[in-house]
C-alpha cells in the first residue's frame, strides 16, 4: 500500500478506487498491514459492535424506548478505518450514522442516553474529543474547519476528521467549508460517506461530477476514493490523510477529501421506507461485500482469529451492549434540564418558560403530567 498512491494531489489519486482486501479477503498485491494482530482484532470487535448496537437500537426504536434512529449497517468499514488511524487528542465530527466512531472512543453507554432523549449523554462527548451530533445536513462541515483554523493559530497539532454523507455535498456548507479549508489550509480530514443514497436520492442525481473526490480539485487539495466495503483500505487513506495533515511536507497541502463507495443496509432512519426507492436485489449485492465478513475471511486465513476468539468477542460484545441498555434505561434525568443546553446564556423568554413549566409540574405533579392516556 505505502508508496502505492499518494494523496498530495488530486491528480496523483488511482483511477480505481482504493483497495487492499478483495471482496473474499485476500491481500492484494501482496498487503500487509502496518498494525499488531491486537489491532487488528480490535477493528474486527469494533465492527461487530457497531453492528450488535445497530440492531438493539433499532430494536429500542421500535418498542418506544429510544427516539427516530439512523442506522449503520453496512457502513461499519468506513467509521472503525477512519477512527483507529486518529490519535486519541484528534478530534472527530460526524452527522448522525457514524456511531462506530464514538463507540471506538470507548462510549456507549452515555450515547445510547442521548439516543433516549438526555441531553447529558451528547456533553460525555466531548471528554472523548468527539463534536456533537449533527442534524443539520452539512452544516457541522464550516465548524471543522474553522476549529482546523484555530488548532493552527494555537499551534495545535490536532487533526480534525468529519464525517458527512453524500447528500451533504449538495449544501452550501459543504462547498464554504471545503474551501475554506483549501484557502487556510486547515489540518481537516473530510470523510464522504458515498452510500449511494441521499435519502431516496440517488448519487447520480446529486452531483454530475464523475466522482465525489474530484470536487477537491476546485479547493486546491487531495481528494482520493476508497473501496468503503473495505476496513484496512479506509484506514490506509485516512492514516496517510492524516499524517498529511498533520505534518505536511512543502509541496503538500494539509486538507484531505476521502470519498468512501460504501452502503447503508436499512432504512435511511427508522422513519423510513426504502422499499419505496431501491430494489432489494441492490442491497443484497452490497450485502455480498460485507466489511465485517471480508475483514473475517483475512484474519482466519492469516491465523489472527479463530472460532474460540471469534465466540469470545460475540460474548463480550453482547454483554457491552446490554449492559449499555440497562445503564441509560437508569438515568435519572431532572426534567428541568431540558431548559439547560438551549443558549450559554438563558434568554428572559427562557426563563419564562422554565417557570411556566415549573408551575404546571407543582399544580398538577409529574405523575399526572407523564400519564399515558
């Protein structure tokens, strides 16, 4: 991989995308990962709770436990390559589906209180360098680099990677923060999550660009597509992205635009239809490049893993997992704190609220104002 491609221009990028591990995980032309069999048994445990976490959530969802969710599936590769080639201090900014990249920070139980409505869960974030979920599409993308700009008059050697799927790239947002990045020349790792549908969109009918990656062209800096079905690939591009970023030589410039060619399995969130736009025979071709199965298929055949470590992690897994269900289930949340997170400063019209809210709960109680009729 290592001298393979480079990402200091453009121009220097492979017509095909980026790929070390076939589709049945094979290494090719001879790859080797620069990571310890730890490592690389990490990733794979990372993946398959990102995917055991998907599934509970939805799950959640369903039941009324948790509120509308977006799912994962699918795109597992993308977020564990991405995350393991950051340093701990590097921050990451992500839109909605990029869950793996805060479980692999080590928090899943203060995330999945988020997800059932408390706002604490989404401030253990930035204890782990992590920027808030983001709604908005695309509009997280200018704060990233403007936090790239800062890190630089600070002389701060922090990275910042953001995540974004390919809808966003129709946004006002993503065209100023780019070339922002590009004109101040911001230590910013932009990670596009191509998985071919913007909702019920489809990419042809995002951009008439031949690819996503090539829009970097225009800011003046490296943009490259990787295979996104494939971890070890995603994670090659983003370490050199990174190290790029990082430390630059002269003739490089620090941003990077990675494009990832990956797929969502399920609906865009749970309040989604997508029997309605996309045929199911799609999706189970994708399902054939599954990242977890791939990155599977090379570490048995490398002797990393094995059936006792694979039950092993299975067992970890799902015990993290239900034990994060049961841990938020128990927050106990004071339902004045919802006025708390709104501005830095309460407005005279927050404060109003707050105590017409107050009110209602002395006169009536709690009990009755959670009733379900």
């Amino acid at each position: 991989m290592e001298g393979s491609w480079n990402v200091d221009r453009s121009s220097d990028a492979p017509e095909e995308p980026v790929q070390v591990l076939s589709i049945d995980g094979d290494p090719i032309d001879g790859y080797e990962p620069d990571l310890s069999d730890e490592t690389l048994r990490g990733m794979y445990a990372d993946m398959r709770l990102y995917r055991r976490f998907d599934e509970r959530a939805i799950s959640l969802q369903r039941q009324g436990r948790i509120g509308t969710y977006a799912s994962l599936a699918g795109q597992e590769a993308t977020q564990v390559g991405s995350t393991y080639a950051l340093a701990a201090d590097d921050w990451i900014a992500y839109q909605y589906r990029e869950h793996g990249a805060v479980l692999s920070r080590g928090e899943i139980e203060s995330y999945l209180t988020y997800w059932m409505g408390h706002e604490a869960g989404n401030a253990a974030l930035a204890d782990i360098n992590v920027f808030p979920l983001n709604i908005s599409i695309g509009s997280h993308i200018p704060h990233v680099t403007g936090m790239g700009m800062a890190a630089r008059y600070r002389g701060d050697d922090a990275v910042f990677c953001c995540h974004f799927g390919d809808g966003a790239t129709s946004e006002g947002d993503f065209h100023e923060g780019l070339n922002f990045a590009g004109v101040f020349d911001t230590p910013t790792v932009f990670v596009c999550h191509n998985n071919r549908w913007a909702i019920s969109v489809p990419r042809e009918r995002q951009t008439a660009s031949a690819t996503i990656a090539g829009k970097a062209d225009a800011y003046g800096f490296a943009g490259v597509q990787v295979d996104g079905m494939d971890p070890l690939a995603v994670y090659e591009v983003t370490r050199q992205a990174v190290r790029k970023a990082r430390a630059p030589s002269d003739e490089q410039r620090r941003p990077t635009l990675i494009e990832t060619l990956t797929y969502r399995y399920g609906a865009h969130t749970t309040a989604d239809d997508p029997s309605v736009y996309r045929e199911e025979s799609e999706v189970e071709a994708w399902r054939a490049k599954d990242p977890i199965d791939r990155l599977e298929r090379y570490l048995r055949e490398t002797g990393r893993l094995d059936d006792e470590r694979i039950d092993a992690i299975e067992t970890r897994v799902e015990e993290r997992v239900a034990d994060a269900v049961d841990a938020a289930e128990s927050f106990e949340n004071d339902p004045e704190a919802m006025f708390e997170y709104v501005y830095d400063e309460p407005t005279d019209r927050l404060e109003e609220q707050r105590a017409g809210f107050e009110e209602l709960r002395e006169r009536y109680g709690d009990e009755t104002l959670t009733r379900d009729e």
